[in-house]
C-alpha cells in the first residue's frame, strides 16, 4: 500500500494473529487465495483500524485500542451495527461483511467492511488539488453530508433503540463531566468553571436523530473521479441518537480557521483552514437555514463541542500517562487540554 493512502507496517503492539483471522473471515466471506498483506492506518487516536489487501479486494479491519479496559467505550458490535443499519438509507456508509465477538481469534472484538475507494483529506492537506471556489464549494457538501445524515429517519434504519430518548443534552454534560473528571490528571486544569456554565447555560433538545459525533474532514472519502462528492463517511464508534446542534458544535470544535491563534492552530486535526474553506460561523448560517434549526445560544454548543474534545484528548492522555499505550504521539494531549480550557472560558466571557 503507498504511503499516500496513509497505511504503514503495523506497530507490534497493534498486531495481531492473521493466519486465525483470515481463517474465521473465511468462514463469514468469500475471499481470494493467500493471506493478506496488512497494513495500518495510524493517523487515529482511539480504535484500531488495518487494511487487508487481498489480490482483487481491500476490506478494513476495527478493533478496540491495545490496553482497553471497557468495552462500553469501544463496543465493536454496536459500531458494526449502526453502520449496518444506516447503509440502507445513508449512501455514505461502507458496506459491512462480518463482526467477530469472540476475542479468542486475535485477542479482541472485532468487524471488518469493505474499503470505500477515494481520497480521505490529511491533517495537513485536501490531498486532492482544489481551487479556492472549489474548495468552498466542498465545504457546503460536507454540511450538506452531515444535514443528509440528520434527516435519516432512525426507525428505517433499525435505530430506534440506539439512543435514551429525550434529555440527551442533559446526559451529555453530565457524562462528559464525570469522564473528564476520571481522567484528571495533575497537569491540566478541573474545568469547573466551564462546567458550571454548561450546566446553567443548557438548552432542551431541538431534537432526536442519528447524529455522527466525530464528523470531521478526515472521516469522509471524497470520490476518485470527482473530488467535490463525498463518497463515504467514516469512523462510527461515537455515532447514537442525540440532538444535531450537539453534533454540529462537536464538528466544529476541530474546525481551525486561518485566523485563528497560533495556540489553536498549533494542534489542528484536518485542513479546515485551506484557502476558500468555510468558515465556522459560515458553518453554523448555512446549517441552520438548511436544516430550519435555529439555536437560541450557539455559544452553548460550541463551548460543549471543544470541552468535549478536551475530554477526548485527556482520557487518551490518560492512557498514556497510566503506561496502558506507549504510542508517543499521545505524549503531549494534555497540551490542548489546557489550550482548548482557555479558548472555552473566552467564549463564555464574550457570550
């Protein structure tokens, strides 16, 4: 696999047995002769994903993180699921070919799907050549993708029970408050002050839908031949039932702009701030006329979306810090942990 698709030789700490794999896949699928050749994406920070390159085919591989103690928090069968469920009605998500709930066979849970052929945009670059108009007009498909996904009826997708029902922003404060708080270590700051704002400042629920909750530019395959059409959305692990201004303020929460700070700029995840690119609050104008869901207070969701990436940084970092991963990119988390604190406190001062 070329470096450009993002695949290298797999860490020995991610590999696993490919011989009592590709026995089971056998059992589940049909494939071509010979073991596959398997490579790893590593541009993730939570489940683990490979490639297996059969002779004619190429499917992924996802399985929980190496050290992973809950399997509520990388529940393989529930990500397989949801997928399974949307590719019906949602023409984003890859087709799904077997889950394998026997840890046994390579030491953990584990599904495998079939590869979406495209280009996923880098941490740096589109890795497609756009101008800036074109560009532009990708960043109104990506809403528009993530709008598409917002309309899916859950119930004809199988979904109806992936979520709680009513109060999911409620549950949201008070879950990503108790993780944060768990993962807590000396190094960054307690977010009280942000908390209390959260929970004074929630809004009820616009409503109830498939949300992605990771959607972010390096989770979506633009097609080969046209690089303006999303041709799939990746990464479900996050994905559940959950108010869309959440999911939205979760999106943007990654989104660097070209104006701002070098400290936020500094630990930017995807080329959102590439010449022509929309902007957030162009974002947040366009999606809201689209979707005809108007929020009383955005700074409430943006706030909650980059405490939540706060979170999400911090339980890695924990991860690290506890020896549970010796993956070094995960050495400084705790640096935008502080970062994305002081950006949330500006927001609650100007709102």
């Amino acid at each position: 696999m070329a470096a450009a698709d993002g695949a290298r030789p797999v860490r020995a700490e991610d590999a696993f047995d490919v011989t009592a794999m590709d026995i089971w896949l056998r059992s589940q699928t049909e494939l071509p002769e010979g073991l596959p050749e398997v490579r790893q994406f590593t541009s993730g920070a939570s489940n683990l994903t490979y490639l297996l390159a059969y002779p004619d085919r190429e499917l992924i591989l996802r399985r929980p993180p190496s050290g992973t103690k809950a399997k509520s928090a990388h529940d393989m069968g529930r990500e397989y699921r949801i997928q399974a469920g949307l590719k019906p009605v949602f023409r984003y998500v890859p087709e799904m070919v077997a889950h394998c709930n026997d840890a046994q066979v390579i030491g953990s849970e584990f599904y495998v799907m079939e590869r979406v052929a495209g280009t996923i945009p880098g941490h740096r670059a589109l890795g497609v050549d756009l101008t800036a108009a074109q560009t532009r007009q990708l960043g109104f498909t990506l809403i528009d993708t993530l709008a598409e996904l917002h309309a899916v009826d859950p119930a004809a997708a199988g979904l109806s029970d992936l979520g709680r029902g009513a109060g999911y922003v409620g549950r949201q404060l008070t879950g990503w408050s108790d993780r944060y708080r768990k993962a807590k270590t000396w190094n960054v700051p307690s977010y009280n002050k942000v908390i209390t704002w959260l929970v004074d400042n929630q809004p009820k629920d616009v409503k109830t839908c498939v949300i992605h909750n990771d959607f972010r530019l390096d989770n979506v395959v633009l097609a080969p031949d046209d690089p303006l059409r999303v041709v799939g959305v990746l990464d479900w692990e996050l994905a559940t039932l959950g108010d869309p201004l959440m999911d939205l303020g979760s999106a943007l929460a990654y989104w660097v702009q070209a104006d701002d700070n070098w400290a936020f700029r500094r630990f930017k995840l995807q080329p959102s701030d590439v010449p022509g690119m929309l902007t957030r609050d162009e974002i947040v104008q366009y999606y809201t006329k689209r979707s005809g869901l108007e929020p009383a207070n955005w700074a409430f969701y943006e706030v909650f979306g980059l405490f939540r990436l706060a979170v999400i940084a911090q339980q890695i970092y924990y991860r690290y810090h506890h020896k549970q991963t010796r993956n070094p990119r995960f050495k400084n988390f705790w640096l935008p942990v502080n970062v994305l604190e002081r950006r949330c406190r500006k927001i609650i001062r100007q709102a």
